[in-house]
C-alpha cells in the first residue's frame, strides 16, 4: 500500500509499505528520545546515551520491522505478549552490517539479545540484574554475532553476492528488497515441487513403507 511517509525517517518505503505515517512519524521522533513502545536505546543511562551515527541504524531497523512489506517468507509464530508473529532469519547484507556494528562498537549496552534478556519494570526495560554495561565490540565482539543476536536471530549474516536485504536506501529507484522476497519465493516453490516429487517417488517405490 503507498503511504505518505515523506518527511519522516521511512521516506524510503512510501511506494509499498506496512506501516503508517503516524508509525513512521514516531519511529523518526525515537532517533532523538529512543523511547519507541517504551523501548529504552539508552538503557546504559544518560551518561551513556546510543551515539547519533549508531542510533540512525536503529532507527533504520525499526522502518524496516514496521515498513518493510517483504519479509513474508521469514514470518513464524511469535507467541508473546505483544506480538504473536515475528521474522526469522532475514539475509541481512554484510555490508549493512559492518556498517551498523562500525558504527556501534564504541557505544555501550548490558546484554548481546535485547529481544529476550532485559527486564521489564513498570513497562520499560533496564539492564539485568548482574550485567555490566560495555562496549558493543566487548559484548558481541564481531559484526556478524552482533546482527544475528542482538533481536534473537531475526537477522541472518549474508554475502552481499547472495540475495540479501537493505535497511538502508533512497527509495527514489525502487526497493531493491522485492527481488530478495521474490527470489526467496521462487526458491521455496522449487524446494516443495522437488520434496514433493521425491516424496511421491518414495511411495511408488517403496508403497509398504
């Protein structure tokens, strides 16, 4: 669906998007307070806030978890409390990876899997009881643990010579997200047609197994 989302941090995915102008207009707020959905990007507290350069990555991430309409493929069940779907294993480019983890690895956080280990106090997140707030490259130590860990494996480390997704881009000549949907469709399709055939072939070949 196309949404007016100019001047907001989503620009890019005006043409076909899942989100809303009001969703993408406090995604481009939260580049200042990181406080989306009480989410706390400063946990580490205020003598320790997300740099603006790591933070634009964040802020990127969070248009592509509520704008991109291509993630389909990788949707499993989720069943939490405020969500009941997720995506799995996204192939994150490496490039856009390094360039996250380059630009975040001297800002600090207490735990590698913000998904899951923060506590939740009164509808917001706080470190957890024991952990030590250090450097990104301390807690995570490379760019590919760093992307997939930090949302429990929504991201998966790909070679930008495979099929891979952008966080970042213009929007002014297209999505270059929908040939990564497209071909991860195209793949699956094949891979149920081929287990499919051998499965029948199993039950020819074999009718009393």
């Amino acid at each position: 669906m196309k949404v007016d989302l100019s001047n907001t941090s989503c620009s890019a995915w005006a043409s076909r998007s899942c989100c809303t102008r009001d969703t993408a207009k406090h995604i481009s707020r939260n580049a200042s307070d990181g406080t989306w959905l009480n989410f706390d990007w400063d946990h580490c507290g205020d003598k320790l806030p997300l740099s603006p350069k790591c933070r634009k990555h964040f802020v990127d991430d969070l248009c592509f978890y509520e704008c991109s309409p291509n993630t389909g493929p990788w949707i499993i069940s989720d069943l939490r409390t405020i969500r009941k779907e997720r995506f799995f294993s996204v192939p994150l480019c490496r490039s856009e990876c390094d360039a996250w983890f380059e630009d975040c690895q001297g800002d600090f956080t207490c735990t590698d899997n913000w998904a899951k280990n923060f506590v939740w106090t009164q509808g917001k997140n706080s470190c957890p009881n024991g952990s030590q707030c250090r450097t990104f490259k301390d807690i995570f130590g490379t760019s590919k643990r760093f992307c997939e860990t930090v949302f429990d494996g929504s991201f998966k480390y790909a070679d930008d010579t495979q099929p891979c997704m952008k966080l970042s881009f213009d929007g002014v000549n297209g999505n270059p997200n929908e040939a990564v949907e497209k071909q991860e469709i195209r793949n699956r399709a094949y891979l149920d047609a081929y287990t499919g055939g051998v499965r029948r072939w199993i039950q020819l070949e074999l009718p009393y197994s």
